[in-house]
C-alpha cells in the first residue's frame, strides 16, 4: 500500500483516470480531485443518456462519484479501465433510478384513479331500472292473488311473516308458504339462478 498524502506532501498529479483510482483505492486523498475530473463528465454524460433529466443526471453523477470514493479499492484494473467501471455505475444507478421515478409514477396514478368517480350514465341507469321493474311487475301478475299480496306485505311494506299473517289474517305457516311460492315463482319468471 502506498502512503496516504498529507496536506504537505503533495504528489504529482496522475497522468490517467486509472493512475488516479489506483491511488485512490490505496488511500491517495489528493488523487481524488483529479480522478473526479477525469471521470465525471463520462459519468453525467451516461446518466443524462439514461434519465434525458439534467437534474437527475446530476444527482446520479454525484452518487457515483461518492460510491467511487468509498469503494475504489473494489475496482479491477485487469477487468476494464476506471472510466469504464465509472460509466457502467453510472448506467445501472440511472436505470435503477428510471424504474424508481416509474414506479413513483405508477402508484401516484394508481392512487389518482382510486379517487376518481367513476362515469354514471344517469339516463342509461334510469332505463335499466325502469326495465326491471316492468320484469317486476309483469312477474308479478302471474303470482296468485294470495301469493302476490303476501309477497308485496312483506318485500315492498318490510312487514315481518308475523306481520303480515295478521294483515291477512291468515295463519303464519300459510303465509310462510305463500311468500315461499310466490318467491320461487318469481326467481323462475325473472330467469335468476337459485
């Protein structure tokens, strides 16, 4: 390991980018401010290639540059040249920081349309109804009288079964089975699956 500069003793400047990281990866403090010149345009240039944002470029170019200060010591001469290790972290930190402002994007709109009312055709709802309750009513009229008047007592008044035995002065089980038949008359009619 070389010895780490001081203040006083101020070396020569590296001649390359891969001189200054090497120096740098062996405690060089002074090597840096070279290497951060050599490397840092190559570094924006990749980010803003990826993110099209010169202030998300710049924000990447600053975490590479910081991640190259503390992890110099990791890179490898014999696996590519220190620009290229630069401008490879500086590619997948602007990818990663792609799909981080996509996904942001993603939930904010999901979240956009999770509040947003939904379409209501007032004429067409309006119509489906009217429709069904001529299918109500039509069905209806092919109950019984005694199973019609049960059935309205107790679904359109909201009378309970006891309710309605004593308006009709009938006995509750009979009533029970009126509105019974009358219900599964209307199922049939109506074509509603039991």
């Amino acid at each position: 390991m070389s010895q780490v500069s001081t203040p006083g003793t101020r070396s020569t400047a590296p001649a390359t980018a891969d001189d200054a990281l090497a120096r740098v990866a062996d405690g060089d403090r002074d090597a840096f401010g070279p290497l951060y010149d050599m490397l840092s345009p190559a570094v924006h240039g990749t980010a803003l290639a990826v993110l099209r944002d010169p202030d998300h470029a710049a924000e990447v170019t600053q975490e590479v540059m910081v991640e190259i200060w503390r992890t110099a010591s990791r890179w490898d001469a014999r696996r590519g040249s220190a620009r290229a290790w630069a401008t490879t972290m500086a590619h997948r930190r602007a990818v990663d920081r792609v799909r981080s402002v996509q996904a942001q994007r993603n939930r904010d709109q999901a979240v956009l349309d999770a509040d947003r009312p939904r379409d209501f055709d007032v004429v067409s709802e309006q119509a489906e109804t009217n429709l069904e309750a001529q299918r109500v009513r039509h069905c209806l009229g092919g109950l019984t009288d005694t199973q019609r008047e049960a059935v309205v007592l107790a679904y359109y008044d909201g009378r309970t079964y006891r309710e309605v035995a004593e308006r009709l002065e009938a006995p509750l089980p009979t009533v029970k089975s009126r509105i019974r038949d009358g219900l599964t008359r209307l199922r049939d009619c109506l074509g509603v699956a039991a």
